[in-house]
C-alpha cells in the first residue's frame, strides 16, 4: 500500500494553501532544485559539450519516455519525451492520416482540449486533401464511428467537466470500422491507471507538467504502437529524428521505431526536473493512487452538495465515469474562484462557467478537503466573492 504521508512530503507546498491545482500544473517535487543546481554546475558546467556523451542527456527522451510508459500501460521502448504536446499531437495526427490515405474524416469531440482541435485544423488545412475534422457531443462520438474516418483523436478525459472517455470500447470500435485510434493522456496520466497497449491504442501523446510534476513547459511525450512503430511517418522530420543525426545527411530517413518521433533537441533542464518528478513513483502505485482519488473526489462532491446549493456539478457522479478531476458550474465562477484563491485554496477557472478542482492524492489528504469544503462554503454562502478585484480576469485562468 502507499504511504501517501510519506509522498506528500515529497513536495514543497506553501504553508497555508491547498492545492486543488495539479491538473493543470503540479507543485514543486522538493528535490528539484537540487537536483537541477547539480546538473547545472556539475553537468553543463563541468562537462560542457561533452555533457551529451558523459551525463546521457542524449538518451534522456528515451530513458523518461520508459518511466512514463510504466505509468501508462505501453512496451518498453516506445514511449518518447520532448516538445511540446501540441507538436506531439501534430505528429501523431499526421502519421495516422499518413496510414489511411483513402480516408478524409478526423472524428473528434466538443470535450477535446481546443489546442488539439487547432492543430488539426491547421494540418488538414495544409495537407489540401479535403479532409474533415467532425466534432461531436462527447457521448455521440460512439455513433459517429463509420468507414468514413480516418483518425478517432480524442482527449481521455475531458479537461472541463473531467467526463472520461471508455478508452478500450473506442478503440475497439474505432478499429471495427478501419479507423486509427488516438488518445490525448493530458489528463490521465499520474492521475488513473491507463492501458495503451490492452486498449490497443494506435498513438498516444501527453504533457508531464500536470499529474507528472514536471514544472511549467515541461516535456511531451508521444506513445506509438509496436504494430506501427517501424511505419509510421513523421511529418516533423526533426534532427534528432533521424536514423543517425550526426551523419549529417542532406535527406532524412527515419529512426528506428519511435526514436523517429523525436524532433528538437531535448530540453535538458526540464527534463532533469521531470527525472526527479517521477522519482515519487517509485514509493507510489497508480492503482492506490486512483482508489484515494476517487475516495477524496466523492468527499468533496458529497461536501460541496450539501454545503453550497447555489454550486451546480459538471463532473459525472459516477467514479467510472470521472478522471481525477471535480467540476462545478456557477455564473460567477471565475470571481468565485479568485476569491477562494485569496482563502489558500487553488483552484482554476475554464470559459463559460466552470469552477475546477484538482485531486491528487500524492499530496492532497482528507483534512485537506474538509478544510477546503468549509472555506468553500464560507465564500459562497457569504458571496465573498463578489468584489470588483475578483472579475478582474487575468491573462492566465
């Protein structure tokens, strides 16, 4: 069993505050800077250039990409890290594409996290093949699935309401009718148990700075089937995707499986911070992991409910039916919520009404959301929240 006592004092949280937040940015793991000064001046400073070689930064996007596939249900050497995810997304996209040239439907849904639905709006925009992106009703995608599509590309939970998607029917059905199947694990992984390959997922992509704590702009990560990896075609053709970078060929050719998804050069400081990151889960299972979340998500619900009647829930009632992830409708809610912010409890704010709340058991405890509950509580019952600082919307939500 997990001691989450133990991973909770893995992470430096200000006093005072409860963090409701890591979904959308985890907090900092308290070996971090350590860790980083020491790459630093022992690393960069002390080895220079040769810090590729002699400190394996060069293998590091394959090195971390196998510790985030542990958490993730896929094969050894086919996870990858570095980029952003919206790079990430377009690589898979356009690889799976590539795969189902006769088709022209991308199927998606109104629960995607917009930056993927731009990136595939601008790469089908490119590509001036005709193709489609249709998005639906989260629970029409199902119906949606015909001989028609090419890629299903859809995000496993969604990033508003925190609505998870039955990752295993979809795909199953996706495949039944001839389509790809890609999954956006944003929110899904660090934070449930995930089975790409039981699931048989085709592509799959991720960012590390949410349930991964890896930091602001901390590196993606990209999960191709073995099936695929030998033939999938990256669109971004990057350096460091090729077979062998320092050849110095003028054309490309691609890398072995998914070693040729790598595109830029590894964003070293980053990805020591994500190394340090994960190190919580070598005292942490995934499986216990999820049951406390979802013990602490029904606290808060059944908390929430019968303190605050003017707060209307988002997120399905049902566990199964939920990512990590508790949401609550209210007109007022991006005041609501930057005066709850001001109380030292960190939630955030997503268009038009959504009050959203984080749940992550490697630091969050019961005592934490009591306390959360009643404060809570106190600024809506009290409608604290209703001073002009507090509409105020700031550039990030």
């Amino acid at each position: 069993m997990t001691d989450f006592a133990a991973t909770k004092a893995l992470f430096d949280l200000p006093e005072g505050v409860i963090y409701l937040d890591g979904n959308s940015l985890g907090p900092l793991p308290r070996d971090v800077p350590a860790r980083i000064e020491a790459m630093l001046r022992e690393e960069w400073g002390e080895k220079l250039i040769t810090g590729w070689n002699k400190a394996g930064w060069m293998a590091q996007p394959m090195r971390l990409g196998d510790r985030i596939g542990k958490l993730i249900g896929a094969e050894p050497g086919h996870v990858t890290t570095g980029d952003t995810l919206s790079i990430k997304v377009y690589q898979a996209l356009a690889s799976g594409l590539e795969m189902r040239p006769e088709r022209r439907v991308v199927l998606s849904d109104s629960g995607n996290f917009p930056s993927d639905l731009y990136m595939a709006e601008g790469l089908l925009r490119m590509m001036g093949r005709g193709h489609e992106l249709r998005v639906v009703a989260p629970e029409e995608v199902e119906d949606h699935l015909t001989d028609e599509v090419a890629v299903l590309m859809l995000t496993e939970v969604d990033y508003r309401t925190g609505r998870r998607h039955d990752m295993k029917r979809l795909t199953a059905k996706a495949h039944a009718v001839g389509a790809l199947a890609m999954w956006d694990l944003a929110h899904s992984a660090g934070a449930f148990p995930v089975d790409l390959k039981g699931c048989g997922a085709d592509f799959a992509v991720g960012c590390t700075y949410k349930y991964l704590n890896a930091g602001p702009g901390g590196p993606a990560f990209i999960y191709v089937a073995p099936r695929h990896a030998g033939r999938a075609v990256p669109a971004l053709s990057g350096w460091l995707g090729h077979e062998a970078p320092f050849a110095f060929d003028l054309g490309y050719r691609p890398g072995a499986g998914v070693d040729r998804m790598r595109v830029g050069t590894p964003p070293v400081i980053q990805m020591t911070a994500l190394d340090v990151a994960l190190d919580v889960w070598d005292i942490a299972d995934i499986g216990d992991v999820r049951a406390k979340s979802v013990e602490l998500t029904d606290q808060f619900i059944a908390g929430i409910e019968a303190a605050c009647p003017g707060l209307e829930l988002a997120t399905p009632r049902d566990p199964a039916l939920r990512g990590s992830q508790v949401s609550f409708r209210f007109a007022d809610g991006y005041a609501a919520m930057q005066a709850l912010i001001a109380r030292g409890v960190i939630g955030d704010f997503r268009a038009p009404d959504i009050m959203r709340f984080g749940f992550t058991p490697l630091y969050i405890d019961e005592a934490d959301v009591a306390r959360a509950v009643d404060i809570i509580a106190d600024v809506m019952n009290t409608a604290a929240w209703d001073r002009p600082e507090y509409r105020v919307r700031a550039a990030v939500t």
